[in-house]
C-alpha cells in the first residue's frame, strides 16, 4: 500500500487547516504596502516621508510591528568587536550573584585537598558557566526542563547530597534551538519560574495539540547535509531514516480514518467558516486598493479538497490496517469547525503585520502556534518580543542565566553543511553573528527599520526625525525561526505528496507552491531543494560597510532568510558559547536529537567538531594555549576552540550516550593546533584577559528512569507522560541523584574548576599549585581524551 494513500487524511487537514493563506493569494502576502510600516526596500532616494502614526498602537496587543521614532545619535548596527554594552553590564552584574551561589555550591560538596572559598579568591577570572539546549521538539523541551530543574535549587531535594541544586544560580548563559528555544523563550518570558511550577501550573499547554488536527506520527528527522569526511555517518543515518519512512508506509496511519471521517453535519459549519475566509480575502483585496494576483486554481473551496482528498481515501479504505498503532489522532470533540477556528485565527492574529506592509512567511504562522502552547499566559498580548525580556522582573535584578537562541541564514535552493553554515544568534539586545561573513550585530528591538549601512532612512513628516520599528521581534516568530519541527512536517507530507492521484496531486501541489514550496523540486534521493525560511525583511545589515568582506551578499541583500538553527547537523548551541568574549569555562550540554530510534548517537557533537577543526570551514575560530610552567616545550600554539570527540560508533559501542562525559580535559591533546605563536611572556592584564575554551560536559538524552524517546513529532503529551519526561531529565543530569557513581556531583565540581586549574598551571605565576588527586581521578574516570581515548 503507497504512503500516498495511507497519509492521504493527513494531507487533507494540513490542506484544510492553511488554505485561508491560498484563498488571500501568497503572492500578495509577501508584497509590501508602501507608505506603511514596513515598505519596499529600495535606495535611499526613493524613500517617503511617513508618518509617525505607529506611537498610537497598544502594542502589547497586536502582532504587528508598528512606527517609533528613532532615538537620536544611536548605533544601531555595530560590528563585533566585543559584547554590547547591555550584554556587558548584565554578565558583570549576574557575575556578583553566580560566583556566590557557586560557592556555596563547592560548600556543600568539598574536594578532598581543595579549599574552595580561598581557591576562589584567589582567582582572577570568575567561573562562567554556560548551559547548551539541544533542539528535539517537546522531547528536548521536556527532558531539558527536567535537566534544568536538576541544576535549581529552588526545586525540592535538588540541594541534598548527590544532586546538583545551585547550579541553575551559578550560571551565566543558556543557548536554546529548535525545541531547545522553546524552554529557554518560556523560562524568561515567565519570569524563570522553576520548571516544576510552569508544569504543577500547567503554563505549558502540552496537552493540547501543538498544532491543531494534526497526529501524533513518528518521522526521523530528514537526512541532514553533512561533509565529505563523515560519509559513514551519513549513510547509517540515512539507512535508519529510509527505514522508518518504510516502516511507516507499510503500517499505515489508518486510525485517522475514522476521525477525519467528514460528517454532512458539519459541512454547513465548514462552509460557514469558508466563507469568513473567503471575505477575509476580499478585504485584503480592499486594502491593496482592488488588486490581488489571479491564484487561478489555488482557489478551489475546502469543500473541494475534501471531496477530492475523501475520494481518493474511499477507493482504499478496503486496504487500511484497522490495527496500526502508529498514529495517535488528536481528541477535538469540536470537529473540523473548531480545527479550522484555531488556524483562522492565527491567520487573523498574524494578518495585522501583512497590512501594516511587512512581508510575512510562513514561520508567521508557525509561532503563533507555538505561542498559543509554549507560553500561552501571552496569548492576549500577541506582540511580546524578545526585547521585552529586558523589562522582565528576574532578568531586571540579573536573575536568570543570559538566554540566546540560534538560528542559521541560508538562501533559498542553496546547499550548506555544518562547515559552511552561517550561524546567527538572538538575544534580549542584539542580533547578528559573530562569524566573518557578517561579524556584526543589530539591536534586536529595531530590527524590521530600514536601515542602509547602520543608519535608518525613512524621515518622519517633520523633516527632522527618522522613523523606525518596534514590535518586529515578536517572541513566537523568533522561537518559531530557530525551530523546524513544523518544516518538517510539510517536508514529508511534501514526500508522500509526489506520488498521489494527479487531480489530487496538482491541489496540493498549487496550494503548497503558494506557500514558497515547489513539490517539483525534489531530487533523486528525495531530499527537498526549496525548504521553507523565516524571513527578515527588511535585512538589518543592507549597505552595512565593514573593514573586512565588504562584498558579502549579506550586505548587499534587501531580504534576510533564516532557517532552523539545527538545520546545518549542529542541534546543540554551542556557537554562542564559544565567543572568546564571553570567556565560558564550561558548557553543560544536554543533546535530545533524534539520531537512531529518537536517541542521539553523538552525531550533532560531530558536527560541531567538524566546523570547527576542519581546515576547510570559513568560520573556524581559534585561541591561544600557553605551555605548562612545568614543561620544558615553551611553545605557544593556536588552536581550535572545540575539543575532539570520538567518531559515534564509539558513542553508542561505550555507552557514552548512557551517561555523563568530559569532552575537552586535556588543552594540549584534545585541541588541534592551528599554528605555532612566537614566545611572549603575558602582562598580568593579558593572563586576565586570557582565554581556555570551555570544557564541555556531554550529556545524551537517555532512559534512566522513563522511556524518554519519544517522537520529535509527538504533539501532544497528558500529565503523567509531562511528569515522566521531566523526571527523567531531572536523572540524566544527576546520573540519578548520584546513585550510579557516588563521586559524581563532587566530579562536576572538577570539571567546572578545571579551567581554573589549567590558568594556575599554564598562566599565573603560582608555585607548587597541583590539580588534587581528587580531581584527577573524576578526570581519569569521566574525561574522552583524543590520544588515550580513555
């Protein structure tokens, strides 16, 4: 029986849930209205005096963006030389309060032969600790939150012996993408409340479905490019992928059949719910004074597609296997009418933003969605943003680790592996990237201004000020961008929709088309050409001069597309937290992707190996290793900021991704030296100023006390199941409260003080220092190192 007609009732709700977007026409959605916020982008000439009727919108309560005037002699794009001024005075500020709690973190569990209060004064760098959250859809979400309450110490028992409570408070920075900026977009935009008290008070919407009408179905992620040095890893990957695609069309999703069975009850209410659409459409022609492009066959009624689509599904219902297990349908005692509600409006919610002249995507959409279930305390207040976050009570008093989201920019029908992968960030100040293709930021609460190399160029009516935007970094459109769960969706219902009845085939493919995807654009091995970004527009950095690459296209592009930040193979954040200006230690990654079976092999760290010990990436970033004092070798080298780590046949085969390791221990054989640095002796300021990459502790998603692989697809999760993911997050922090190894969190204390080992060693003048022989053992027990691989 052909995937096609098995998942024939998926494709007609997706069909039926989106096609209020086609009835308006695609086409029109991306054409900005000129004169309004937004506008077209053009030279500087061209543009109009407007008026600064923006101020009046109540912008808490609509989606879109809206004009402001723009403050006088700001920078507004600025190149990356350092952190910005806001990023600086929180981390100095956070700093006071972290180095506190991390002592009394070391209190609580001393190291034989260290005493850690004068260890610490004595210290002339604070302890930066940073937390990397893989992305994994509500997997990686829930598994996290649980590793993250384990780090709390507001979270009962998490200060008792063997646990890791304080932690949470003695961290600096968290970095989330894909599902992984789920939880971090939600802990600060509530005020970082303890994970247990977001689920006891159900702030997280996990019971309801994601994305309305759509099941719960079990899809591995689609084969991700990878570098010609990894082929091996590659070909296990896609040998796992080609099998659960299989493995899925044999079963079947046949308990959809009788949930998406179409009642004549309900057609009246369908069709009532069409023609709201249908006027929605004919205001939209109003506001772009009559004219809307002809969509021709793209304006078929939804009565139509169920037709053609229940038609298809009735010749074959013969066939269906009453016993699949696979699909979970969503319960929605409403029916269709309530599923096509739910989708109108989020397509009312995000239309503001269309007429006020911006050009909208279809990640739009997609956070609005995601708003409705991840934060939905905010669903009133439709225009939170990320900026916002700054007048946020926690983060005003430097409460919560600093959060960063990642996404990656990519043009369209354009290729790009985890060494050529362009990396953006988001923070409550700033985005941009610190890689040198761009190596600029902008402040994140202007972003949708036009700007032309870092200055806006649209006057106000007085002839005297510029107008610029607000509103543009909306927090469900930002968290939407660093995830694809939702692309992923539409890629494989793309797949399957290659191969169904022509009449039903030319539907989908002229709805789906209107959405920016091009059914026809799949290659032999069935790998989408034209995947689906989030767009910027306009792109902050048009005309941005810089001293170095001015002839990037990123400066000479009015449009700005970003993609899933996991979409390059690198589904753990740690760009962010390898910039030398942020002088992380360390960095607790807990890694939720879905390689083999929905558990993660090691293949995303690999990755990440690969960008940047590669000799072929354009981004690799390195720093200087001084020799130990001790050493009769005084050579100074440059080397790579991420650490060996071992091949994933060795992950799985060791057990590695069962339990905590040490990437990173040894500077001098777990980094690959770049280059030779001519002998120097350091000034004390230089010592201070001198940076180690962090070691990294690898945590993989696993079962210890739940059976926590579920799908990334999974859409839904009751109470118990919620409650189990997160307990089970809460042990793999632990290595179960320290039950598999008693030593384990003295151990992490080790880890986090071994940078601080190394400075003692190889930098200051401190004379008979020595690593405890506690710490060595914790070192010898947890620590891959590339030479001995131990």
């Amino acid at each position: 029986m052909s995937p096609s007609r098995n998942l024939t009732r998926l494709i007609l709700l997706l069909l039926t849930c989106f096609v209020f977007v086609s009835l308006a026409g695609w086409g029109n959605l991306i054409r900005p209205v000129i004169g309004k916020a937004g506008g077209n982008f053009n030279d500087q000439k061209s543009q109009k005096a407007l008026p600064l009727k923006g101020q009046e919108v109540v912008r808490d309560e609509s989606y879109a963006p809206f004009l402001v005037k723009c403050p006088r002699e700001k920078k507004f794009v600025r190149e990356a030389t350092d952190l910005c001024d806001g990023e600086s005075n929180y981390i100095k500020k956070r700093t006071e309060k972290t180095q506190s709690s991390f002592e009394n973190y070391l209190k609580r569990f001393e190291i034989p032969g260290l005493n850690s209060t004068d260890f610490l004064q004595k210290s002339i760098k604070p302890v930066i600790i940073g937390l990397a959250i893989s992305g994994g859809g509500y997997r990686s979400m829930l598994t996290s939150g649980g590793f993250i309450s384990a780090l709390d110490d507001r979270t009962i028992n998490s200060t008792e012996s063997g646990h890791l409570g304080g932690l949470l408070q003695s961290s600096s920075y968290i970095a989330g993408v894909s599902g992984g900026s789920w939880l971090v977009t939600s802990l600060a935009l509530y005020d970082y409340l303890p994970v247990t008290k977001i689920r006891d008070k159900s702030l997280w919407k996990t019971n309801e479905p994601l994305l309305e009408g759509i099941p719960n179905f079990d899809v591995s992620r689609t084969a991700v490019p990878i570098s010609e040095d990894d082929k091996k890893k590659k070909n296990l990957q896609q040998l796992n992928h080609d099998k659960e695609i299989k493995e899925l069309a044999k079963r079947g999703i046949s308990q959809l059949k009788s949930w998406y069975e179409i009642k004549k009850t309900d057609e009246f209410e369908i069709e009532n719910e069409q023609n709201e659409l249908n006027s929605d459409s004919e205001n939209f022609k109003k506001i772009n004074n009559g004219k809307a492009e002809d969509i021709g066959e793209t304006q078929l009624s939804i009565i139509d597609l169920i037709k053609i689509s229940l038609g298809n599904v009735k010749e074959n219902n013969k066939n269906i296997n009453e016993t699949s297990t696979l699909v979970t349908p969503n319960k929605n005692k409403g029916g269709m009418k309530d599923i096509l509600k739910y989708y109108s409006d989020i397509h009312l919610d995000v239309r503001p933003k269309r007429t006020e002249g911006f050009q909208i995507s279809f990640t739009d959409y997609w956070g609005r969605a995601i708003s409705k279930r991840i934060f939905p305390l905010f669903n009133k207040e439709k225009g939170i943003t990320i900026s916002d976050i700054r007048r946020i009570k926690s983060f005003k008093s430097f409460d919560q680790p600093f959060p960063l989201l990642v996404a990656n920019s990519q043009s369209p029908n354009t290729e790009f592996t985890s060494l050529n992968s362009q990396i953006f960030e988001f923070s409550p100040f700033e985005f941009g990237s610190w890689d040198s293709f761009l190596k600029a930021f902008v402040d994140i609460k202007y972003l949708g201004s036009n700007f032309f190399n870092g200055d806006p160029i649209n006057k106000a009516q007085n002839g005297k000020d510029y107008i610029c935007v607000e509103g543009f970094d909306n927090a469900g459109f930002i968290t939407g961008t660093s995830s694809s769960l939702f692309n992923n969706v539409l890629i494989y219902i793309w797949q399957v929709a290659a191969s169904t009845k022509k009449e039903t085939y030319n539907a989908i493919k002229k709805i789906l088309t209107n959405f920016g995807l091009n059914i026809d654009k799949i290659d032999d091995t069935q790998k989408v050409v034209h995947s689906d970004y989030a767009l910027f527009s306009p792109n902050p950095f048009y005309g941005f001069k810089r001293s170095e690459n001015p002839k990037e296209d990123i400066y000479n592009s009015t449009n700005l597309f970003l993609a899933d930040g996991g979409e390059d193979g690198q589904n753990i954040p740690f760009q962010p937290l390898l910039q030398n200006k942020r002088k992380l230690d360390i960095i607790f990654a807990i890694d939720s992707t879905s390689d083999y079976d929905n558990w993660p092999n090691g293949t995303s760290i690999n990755f990440s190996f690969q960008r940047y010990w590669s000799q072929y990436s354009p981004y690799s970033y390195k720093t200087i290793i001084p020799p130990l004092k001790t050493s009769n070798n005084k050579k100074s080298f440059h080397k790579t900021v991420f650490p060996s780590v071992p091949f994933t046949k060795d992950i799985v085969e060791k057990n590695y991704n069962r339990r905590p390791i040490f990437f990173g221990c040894d500077l001098d054989k777990d980094y690959t030296s770049i280059e030779e640095v001519e002998e120097t002796s350091l000034s004390r300021k230089e010592e201070k100023d001198l940076w180690l990459p962090p070691l990294i502790i690898y945590y993989s998603n696993s079962e210890q006390s739940y059976k926590s692989n579920t799908s990334t697809f999974k859409l839904t999760y009751n109470d118990n199941e919620v409650f189990k993911m997160i307990e089970n997050g809460y042990n793999i922090a632990t290595f179960k409260n320290s039950t598999l190894d008693t030593s384990f969190a003295q151990c992490v204390s080790c880890a986090i003080l071994k940078r601080e080992f190394d400075r003692r060693l190889r930098v200051y003048e401190e004379k008979n220092f020595e690593i405890p022989q506690f710490c060595q053992n914790c070192y010898k027990k947890y620590c891959w190192s590339n030479k001995t691989n131990t």
